[in-house]
C-alpha cells in the first residue's frame, strides 16, 4: 500500500459493544486512501477479537496493544503510528457520516488550517438526537480564534466547548511543535493538546455539517470531577506559551475558573465528609466558587424533591414500556435522516 493520506486514530478499551459499528463507519468512508489504527489497552472484552476481524477483512486496518498507562498514552501511541499527512480522531464508542473524512479533508484543503473539526450529532438511547453546536453562528463555517475556544472550554459556563469536537490534525504541525498528548492529565488532554497546537500557531477551522455522532452512555457520561483532576489541569497550564497579549488574558481567566472548581471541590469534600467548617475558608475568599458550591446544593435539593415526587406518582410498568418504545422509534427516525 502507499502512504495513506489520513490516518485515523481509535483507542479502545473495553469497547466491545460499540466498536463494530466504529470500525465500520470509518471503513466506509468515501475518501478510501485512509488508514485505522485501533490501540486496544488491555481490554477484557471481545474489543480486540472484533478490531482484529475487521483487520482481516481491510489491510487499512491496524490493530496494536496499548501501554496500559493511561488514556492520553494510549492516544500517543496511535499518534506515533500514523503514516497518514493528517490524523482524524475517532472514538470507539462513537460513528461517523460516510462522508466525514472526505468533509474535514475539503475544509482543511479550502483554510489551510491545521486543525479542523465538524459539528456533531449527540445521541442516546431512549432520548432524541441532537446537533452539539446550535445557533445560527454555528451554520457557516468560520475560524476559532483562542480566546472563544478558551472561553467554551470554561467549567460551569453555559455554551459549547469546542475540546469535545474530534478534529483532523496536520501531523507534520503536531510533530514539528513536538505536540503530544499530556501523560500527567486524566481528563481534558483532548482541550489541552488543541489548546498548544495554537499557541504554537495553528489555526481551527469550524466545519458546519454534523458528520460525527457522538453517542453518550453509562461509561461515558459516569466521570465527576475530582480535586486531582483539577490539580493535573491547573499543573498543565505551566507549560503553556501565551504568545501575544489576548492569549495571556484568555489564559488567565481559565486559570481562575480552575482555581476555583478546585476550591468549590475541596469545599464539597469536606462537607460530604461531615465537616463544613472546612469548607468556609475556600467559599469566603473566592465569590466563583462559592457561586458554584451554592448552585450545587441548590441542584441537588432539586433532584431529592424531584425523586420524592417521582416515587409517589409511579406509573405502570406497560406505561413505561410504551414510552421507552416510543423515545426510541423517535431517536431512529432523527439518525436515519441524519445519515441520509
């Protein structure tokens, strides 16, 4: 085979139940000069069993064993395999339009940027589908600058995040700046390598059309924020290059929200701990994060009342049945015209 033009980059773990559908996405994809690097890390399922019968069938795919150290190493060694001039991100948990590649390629050749991403459909079982980016400044294609993609990225902020986007890297940029995957984070290193390619320099190009779908389940949505995984974000900004004066400020107003998650979490410790008092001296010195906390407590009073009143006005299990079948007939019917 020669030189393939895209690599696309999948890790798995424990992705059997969704992984089939993943690989074959990516298979028929109308821009075929491409190759799938799966990274299996140490899964206990069929996950490399299945990767491996698509290998069979598709000399495009590889199938390789992960480090077993983490996330972001798993995504480094699928970056150190690329062959391809560009890498597209795809999750293994997730799907993608048959034309996916072939839209990220044209955007990428009409920009010129070194990092491009589509819009995404979010879907899940048993609610509707729905477009990630909404509004009508999301229906033409523009570039990103750092200070928007900074901004979404904002924990506790209202609006899109772009980090969540899966973008198609120029891999010649990621390896020129030595641009990798963060090792020490456990979440956001998706955020954070963007975020470095374009402090280096690169640009992002928003493409409109929603050819990656991106579904949400148990596993994926089950994550909570914790104090060590604030502290790895907080550690990461160290490395960072402001470069010019906008960046400097964008990045100084992340830093503060991620002060003061990290105080709004220790303060939720100590009072699940049974000690609140612990808690003031994070809550008094810092307004965001005692906006936070109180927000928290307030959501979570609701949920309690909201269960309350739930299990007092159960309905029939046929009626529930019925109306599980019904989501579902109407999540089929959004991605069927979705794909068409």
């Amino acid at each position: 085979m020669s030189a393939p033009v895209v690599s696309v980059l999948m890790v798995a773990r424990n992705a059997a139940p969704f992984i089939d559908a993943a690989i074959g996405s990516v298979r028929e994809q109308t821009f075929s000069n491409l190759e799938i690097i799966v990274v299996d890390d140490a899964s206990c399922d069929d996950t490399a069993k299945i990767a491996s019968n698509h290998a069979a069938k598709d000399q495009r795919v590889r199938v390789m064993e992960g480090p077993s150290a983490g996330l972001s190493a798993v995504r480094n060694a699928s970056l150190d395999a690329a062959q391809g001039r560009f890498a597209a991100v795809v999750d293994s948990d997730d799907i993608v339009h048959p034309r996916h590649v072939e839209w990220l390629l044209d955007g990428q050749k009409t920009s010129g940027a070194q990092v491009c991403a589509t819009n995404m459909i979010v879907f899940q079982d048993g609610a509707p589908a729905a477009a990630f980016a909404q509004g009508l400044e999301w229906r033409q294609p523009r570039r990103i600058d750092v200070g928007e993609f900074i901004d979404g990225g904002m924990i506790g902020r209202e609006g899109v995040s772009l980090g969540y986007l899966k973008p198609l890297f120029d891999l010649a940029f990621l390896r020129r700046h030595r641009l990798r995957y963060d090792q020490s984070l456990r979440i956001g290193e998706d955020f954070d390598l963007v975020l470095r390619a374009m402090l280096a320099g690169a640009q992002f190009q928003f493409l409109p059309p929603a050819t990656y779908y991106y579904r949400k389940h148990a596993a994926s949505i089950s994550h909570r924020l914790a104090v060590h995984d604030l502290e790895g974000l907080l550690g990461a900004m160290a490395g960072y290059n402001p470069g010019e004066r906008v960046c400097a400020t964008a990045l100084q107003a992340r830093r503060t929200n991620l002060e003061a998650t990290l105080q709004h979490l220790r303060a939720i410790e100590a009072i699940k701990a049974g000690r609140p008092w612990r808690a003031l001296p994070s809550l008094i010195n810092n307004s965001m994060a005692r906006a936070m906390t109180f927000a928290a407590g307030k959501e979570a009073v609701g949920k309690r009342i909201a269960a309350k009143h739930a299990f007092r006005r159960r309905i029939s299990p046929v009626d529930n049945a019925y109306g599980a079948i019904e989501q579902l007939h109407g999540l089929t019917s959004v991605l069927g015209r979705i794909v068409s």
